[in-house]
C-alpha cells in the first residue's frame, strides 16, 4: 500500500505500478472508471493531489509534483498519467525524474506555457450547465479554486518538454476545442512521443469515453495487451 498520502488504490502490488494523476477541480475519484478496469494489469494509484478532496491543502503546483514524486519514489518505476491540470503534474515529474518514470500518458493538454488555453476553457465550459459545481466539487474553498486557475494559467511547460526520454502518448478528444491545438504542440514538442485523438470525446475523456480511454492506455503501457 502506499502510505501517508489520502490515495485509490487497485490491483495487485506485485503487478507493475500505475500512478494516475486528477483533472482540476476533482480528486482521485475522476478515476474510478480505470481503477477496476486496469487492475487486471496494473497496480493502479490514484492520489487526491493536496488540497483536493481528502487531501489536506493549501493546492500549489509545487506541492502536487512534490507529493506526486513522493509516490513515485516509493513504486518506482511508475507508469505516469496525468489528466488536464494532472497532465502537468505529471510532465514536471517525468521530466525532473527520468529514473522515476517507464512510461507517460497524456490526457486533455496540458498547457505549454502561459497563455489563452484555460482562459478559452473557461469562455467555452461555463455556458454548459453545471460547470462551475463539477469544476470545483472537490475543492474544499474559493481558494483553492483561485490557486488552481493560477496553476493552469501561468506554469510553462516548454523547458521540460524537451527533457522527457520516456515513450510518451498524448491522449485528447476531438471535441476538445481548448486542449487539442496544446496536445498537438505537446508532441511535437517530446522526442517520439505519440498523439492519439478520440472521435466523439471531449476534454473529460477518461470520465466520458472511459472505454477508449482504458483500451488505448492498456495498449501502450502493456504492449503485449494489443489487439490485433
């Protein structure tokens, strides 16, 4: 077991370890659709990053790598997969950590560097209903909800990019409007890293499109689980 962090935990410890990394404004919980679905395979962990859900806070970027680096050091080597804000979580660790990491997956983003990429998030999600009560449902106050958009909005992700040696797959939804142009430059930008863009998905693919998201994940961080 991993201990000392508020954690999901599936699947055998024997079994190569899966560290998967929460979107904004939720916890480890958003992976509850890959838990049982990659345990088979895996010895899956989802940590609530600090000041999410039941993590104790405040919420900084600095402070989720660290707790995220602690884990992996713990389990190494760890397969790494980060979602949205988690995606850039997990592009510091792989990039700071070589020696840490197997293998890298991607998800909704990240963002490069500061820019309009949250910022046209934002524009397009809050005309859907109910936006602001999922964005936020797992943090405990308002500024913890302020860190997190400054976390998205100013880190700059072009330095470590380059630095990353581990096979790397970009994952995004086609209908992800915000993250695509980002998926797209984050690829280029990480030697031999892979894009994989999923028909009829949007910026929560791992939430709406999770049997997608689990084959395509399985596929490239256990080969030999390929269909063909």
């Amino acid at each position: 077991m991993v201990m000392g962090t508020h954690v999901l935990e599936a699947g055998e410890i024997d079994r190569p370890a899966l560290i998967l990394v929460h979107g904004a404004g939720q916890g480890g919980r958003m992976w509850r659709r890959q838990l049982d679905a990659l345990s088979d395979d895996f010895h899956v962990v989802a940590p609530d990053l600090p000041g999410f859900s039941s993590a104790p806070g405040p919420f900084s970027l600095t402070a989720a790598v660290e707790s995220v680096t602690g884990i992996a050091r713990g389990l190494r080597p760890v397969h790494l997969c980060g979602h949205s804000l988690g995606a850039i979580v997990a592009t510091r660790v792989a990039g700071e950590n070589p020696d840490l990491v197997a293998r890298l997956i991607l998800s909704g983003g990240p963002e490069i560097a500061p820019g309009t990429t949250s910022q046209r998030r934002l524009r397009i999600e809050r005309h859907r209903p109910g936006w602001l009560v999922r964005a936020t449902s797992d943090l405990p106050d308002r500024n913890g909800w302020i860190d997190m958009l400054d976390a998205l909005q100013t880190s700059d992700l072009s330095y470590v990019l380059p630095q990353i040696t581990v096979p790397t797959l970009v994952l995004c939804g086609k209908r992800d409007r915000a993250s695509l142009p980002d998926a797209r430059r984050t690829t280029a930008a990480i030697p031999g890293a892979h894009l994989s863009v999923v028909p009829h998905a949007g910026h929560l693919l791992p939430v709406t499109a999770p049997h997608a998201f689990n084959a395509i994940a399985r596929g490239f961080l256990n080969p030999e689980c390929r269909q063909t």
